[in-house]
C-alpha cells in the first residue's frame, strides 16, 4: 500500500510539474494571493500567539492552570490539563492548539487517545478571523449573526464535554490502579527507583536560548504555513479554472482546500438560498481546510499522533455547524 501511494505521488509531481509549466501565468497569480493573504491577514494575527504560546510553554504558565483545576476537580488530571489547552486553542486559531498539544503529549501529560482526541477541537479559526473575515463574506443581522457563532462553536463545546466523560473514568480507574501498586510495592523498589531518579534528575538538559527555544521555532512554524498557503491557493486557483470544477458540489469540495480561499469561493457563488450559502461557509470554516491539517501534521512532526481522529471529528463538527446553520437561520 505504502509503495502505491508512493507511486502515485511521483506520477501527481510529474504531472504538476508540467501543468504548471504550461499555466505559469495561473501559478503565478495564485502564488501571490496565497502570499498576499499570508502577509496581510495570517502573519500579522498569527504569529504573536504562536511566539506567546512558546513562551508559555517555556515559563510553564499552563501548569498554573493545571495545578488550580486539579485541587477544584477530584480526580480531574484531564480536565486540569485540557481545559487551558483546548481555550487556547480556540482563542489563538490554528496551530496555537496543537502546539501545546504536541508539547504535553511529549511532556506524558496527556496520553495518545487525549491527545489525538482533543486535537481537533483545540485546533480552530481564532474568533478575531471569525468576526473579521467570515462577517465580512456575509450579510447576517446582528440577531442572526450571535446565531451563526453559535453554530460554529455549539459543536466544539458539546464534543469537549462528551469527551471528558470517557476520560474522566478512565483517569479515576488509573489513579485506583496506580495507588493498588504503589501499596503492593517492596520499600527496597521505591529506594530503588528514589536514586535512578535523583540520578536521573541531577542530569538535567543544557538550557536553550530564548532564540532557540522561541523565536526560531516561532519562524520555523509560520514560514511553513505561509508554504502551505501558497500551495494550496496554486492548487484551488488551477482547478476553479477548469469548467469541469466549476459545478456547485465541486466548489464546496475545492472551499475545503484552503480556508481562507474556501470561504470567499463560496461567498461569490450563487446557490438555491442564501441559508444553504451560510451554512456550506460554516461546515467549511469548521472544518478548517486541508492547508490547515497539513499546518497541524507539521507541528505535530516530532509525536507519533496519527490525524485520523481529527478528520473524523472535524468531518463531524462541520456537519453539525451545516445542520444548525439550516435550522436556526430559517
């Protein structure tokens, strides 16, 4: 399976290469808006959150969180670390989200399942790009417009706290077992296992600059999304020029390759009501786009977190978002 689509991704670069050699004009149209969005909106917003989120992580801020939660909680370690995790996520838009994700899950603070669960819920459209750009592709009344935030985050929130129901139980089953070992324990292993840890602890890592630790990690992240964003816009600019992608279902299709491209392609066209319209742009900003998992896959390049879970609930929070659409703006 692995060699096949190996395979086909040499044919699908062979193939680029020559319809952007013959479309050179397009490719370069399309780079420059995918560039000019970049510089304009996404650098500008972006990146001070994700400076300000390295240096939480390098100041421990979070833990702050962490340690209030857990003493309001019994048995709350999930909630004490999610909660802060998925806010910041929500308030700071894409990848603050999974940066702390992919720092606590390398951290052992959150395991595998948590990690890839809570990913795709911290991981979305910061409110200031929701109240600054998706507003301005659409005409909703005030009234209608607190309707429509309410279809974009409703899903979020209800995903969250039905995910903390499995994971609070099976925290609370985890501490009983944790504290049934330490019981049955020999005092000899807990001496034991007290010096590999001082030994352990007094090797302690060379301390990082701020530079290597912040500001370069910080550029690292938002240079690769400027890329992404680029590749993307080339790629949906090229297919919206082709009649065959210019049908309403494909263009739904094409919205979801970038978000930012996505919403204002389907802003500018026409369908059967204006509710259907408002709708579609609300699965497609909840769902975020392909640009902004390849934006999360990058982030995540250094954990063994796998992007199915996120596809899945991402799929389903954007189907939600579309249903709510239909029926609270009729």
């Amino acid at each position: 399976m692995k060699k096949l689509i190996f395979r086909l991704a040499q044919v699908l670069c062979c193939l680029s290469f020559i319809l952007m050699l013959l479309q050179y004009s397009l490719v370069l149209k399309y780079a420059k808006e995918g560039l000019f969005v970049w510089v304009s909106c996404v650098l500008p917003l972006l990146l001070p959150f994700i400076i300000l989120s390295k240096f939480w992580i390098r100041y421990k801020i979070p833990q702050l969180f962490f340690k209030q939660v857990h003493r309001l909680v019994p048995a709350g370690t999930t909630i004490a670390i999610s909660l802060p995790v998925f806010l910041l996520g929500l308030c700071s838009g894409f990848p603050v989200g999974a940066i702390f994700i992919s720092h606590y899950y390398q951290q052992n603070l959150l395991n595998k399942r948590q990690a890839e669960s809570l990913l795709p819920l911290a991981s979305f459209v910061s409110p200031m790009f929701v109240a600054g750009y998706v507003r301005s592709q659409i005409n909703l009344q005030e009234r209608l417009w607190i309707y429509y935030l309410l279809c974009l985050y409703l899903p979020v929130l209800l995903c969250y706290l039905l995910l903390l129901i499995p994971d609070s139980h099976i925290s609370a089953i985890y501490h009983r077992q944790k504290k049934r070992r330490q019981a049955s324990s020999s005092s000899f292993a807990r001496k034991d296992s007290a010096k590999s840890v001082t030994k352990l602890s007094n090797k302690k890592p060379p301390a990082l600059s701020l530079s290597e630790e912040v500001f370069l990690p910080s550029l690292e992240i938002i240079f690769i999304i400027g890329i992404y964003m680029m590749i993307f816009s080339i790629l949906s600019g090229m297919l919206t020029s082709f009649p065959l992608f210019q049908a309403p279902v494909f263009t739904f299709v094409l919205a979801n390759l970038e978000v930012t491209t996505g919403i204002h392609l389907l802003a500018l066209k026409p369908f059967i009501t204006p509710q259907i319209q408002y709708a579609l742009i609300a699965a497609a900003t909840s769902f975020g786009g392909l640009c902004t998992m390849a934006q999360v896959q990058t982030v995540l390049s250094a954990t063994d977190l796998s992007l199915k879970r996120y596809i899945v609930i991402k799929t389903g929070t954007a189907f939600v978002s579309f249903l709510l659409c239909l029926i609270l703006l009729c």
